[in-house]
C-alpha cells in the first residue's frame, strides 16, 4: 500500500533514536514502504482555513549516529497526507492546544490523525484516569489548600503533581509529617489558580512503575517496569529510573483490557497505561513511550501492530 505519513513531533535531531518511540513509528512506515514526512509544531498553520505545513521527507537509518536525512522541503495541504501522527511531547499547553485544532480540520479534509485530536483535547492524561475509579488510587483534583491538606491528613502518605508534566517532572512525595507540603501546593497550583493531582502513595512502586501499551484496543503482551533510583519516588526513565521490559502480569491485563473498549469508542489507537501495583495512575494518550526498550527484549513488533491498524483504516 502506498501512502505517506507525517510526524509531528519535538526537533528530530535532539532525540535518542535507540530509545525514542516516534523514531521507531517512522522506521516501521519506511519498511512498510511509506513515505514519511516531518513537521515540528511551527511548521502547522492555517490559511484561509486550510490547514498546511511545512513537511520536510524525512529518510530514518537505525543507528545511533547520522539516524535522518531531509531530502527536501515543501508546503503541503495537510488533508493530503494520509496518516499524520500527532507526537509532540507534553506539556499540553495553549500552542499544543491550537495544534489539535489544526489537526481536527485536516482529519476532517481526509487524513488519519493518530491519536484523534478530539480526543487529545477531551482526556488529559492524568484526568481521563477519573473515568474509571475502581481501577485508581485514591486520588483528589483541587486547587484547594484546605482540601489537599484534608486529604494528606486522611491519607498520611501522598502524591503531588501537576496536571500537565511528563516524564516525574514536579512530582512530589508528601509524608505523613507533612513536610513542605503548603510549598508544594502553592507551586503546583500557582498560589490556587491552577489544578493539582494528589494520590494516596503506593507502596508498589518499589516493583516499578509499568508502561503498558494497548494499540487500537489490544493489550500488547509485554510492558516496562520503570524502577525508581535508591531515594527516589519516581520511576519514570527521564527522573533517572531505570527500564526492566518484562512479560504483563494477568493482574496488568486485566486493568488495561477494562478501559479499552472506551479507547475504541474514542478512536485512540495507541495509549500508554502507567500502573503501580494493581492502580493506573496515568493514561498517556498525547505521546506514549517505551516501545524501542520493549521490542530490543522480546520478539515482538508493538509498531507494526500499530500499523496494521493503521492501514485497516486506511484501506477503507
């Protein structure tokens, strides 16, 4: 089948290509024979309504110097590119925002637009968790200093967050002394202008915070525990843990088989669960990571299942 895809994602050339899951979705559309383009997000604009951009073709080699070539530049009508995979990293802010409606009127001129920029906007990530209470911590969204204390006080052990980080970026443990915790809350929620996270802390995270990958509704069979440095609360890879591929437990499967029908019900093809223990703590849908760590340790090939997906959809 031929057809092209464009990545929108950070500036190519500041990656880690052995650990980057936006190269390995433009390795896998090249071996499929696809043409691949790349936008950075100032590359996407409007005119006239018409939602364009500045595509550079993009040549990708699997090694970890001299990965990409730009063969040449031109500006296209972004409903002419049939897949376009919307990339870029958090945080979700306003020009993440105007991106997506850029994206909504070229998925509405015809391209395929993964993940569905709807639903970009609908289900931040830390958020969409809401939807499903059985399956979290106990958790509270305020920007209300009493509250927060209020929960800390019946929690003793807790989390703080933003709502719109990545990577463990201002996450703080609060324990039951209680320490720091009106500093805390005065940064994250901007002097109580903004929204915070705060979850009962799981003991589980000793075992790793897992990535677990669900492409167009399936459970991919192997995940990533992220184990957190010696004093260290965080297990995300860019806080300094380190990445343990592994097989997913029934416990993990089950967990992420209860929220995949509304992934399908939202057109979402390609969703990152983080879960400690038996709880998900985050629903990553704006730039799932950790496919290159899990296929360099198994034999399994989670992008081309993404594909498939993707040129299901296409072939309609």
């Amino acid at each position: 089948m031929q057809y092209t895809v464009g990545v929108i994602m950070d500036p190519i050339a500041n990656i880690k290509p052995h650990k980057d899951t936006s190269f390995a979705m433009m390795l896998e559309a090249q071996r499929r024979g696809a043409k691949v383009v790349y936008f950075e997000l100032k590359d996407l604009y409007l005119d006239n309504g018409k939602p364009m951009g500045l595509a550079k073709t993009v040549l990708v080699k699997d090694q970890a110097t001299d990965f990409y070539t730009i063969e040449d530049e031109s500006t296209v009508h972004l409903g002419d590119i049939d897949v376009l995979l919307m990339r870029k990293d958090p945080p979700f802010d306003s020009e993440f925002l105007y991106a997506t409606q850029v994206l909504s009127l070229a998925q509405d001129a015809g391209a395929l637009v993964v993940n569905n920029p709807q639903a970009l906007r609908d289900y931040n990530e830390k958020l969409f968790t809401s939807y499903f209470p059985e399956h979290i911590p106990h958790t509270m969204v305020s920007n209300n200093q009493a509250l927060i204390r209020e929960f800390h006080a019946k929690h003793q052990d807790i989390i703080c967050k933003p709502l719109d980080g990545m990577g463990g970026a201002s996450i703080f443990r609060v324990k039951p002394d209680g320490n720091n915790l009106g500093v805390i809350i005065e940064t994250l929620t901007q002097l109580g202008t903004r929204y915070m996270m705060v979850q009962e802390y799981l003991p589980e995270i000793k075992d790793g915070d897992k990535r677990v990958l669900i492409v167009d509704g399936e459970v991919m069979p192997y995940c990533l525990a992220r184990l957190p440095t010696k004093g260290e609360t965080r297990g995300n890879l860019a806080a300094g843990g380190t990445g343990r591929p592994q097989p997913i437990s029934d416990s993990d499967k089950a967990l992420a088989e209860a929220i995949a029908p509304t992934l399908k019900e939202n057109n979402i093809l390609f969703v990152g669960l983080d879960v400690i223990g038996n709880k998900i703590t985050e629903i990553n849908i704006t730039s799932p990571t950790c496919v290159r760590e899990i296929e360099a340790a198994y034999d399994v090939n989670i992008m081309g299942a993404l594909f498939d997906a993707i040129e299901k959809r296409l072939a309609k």
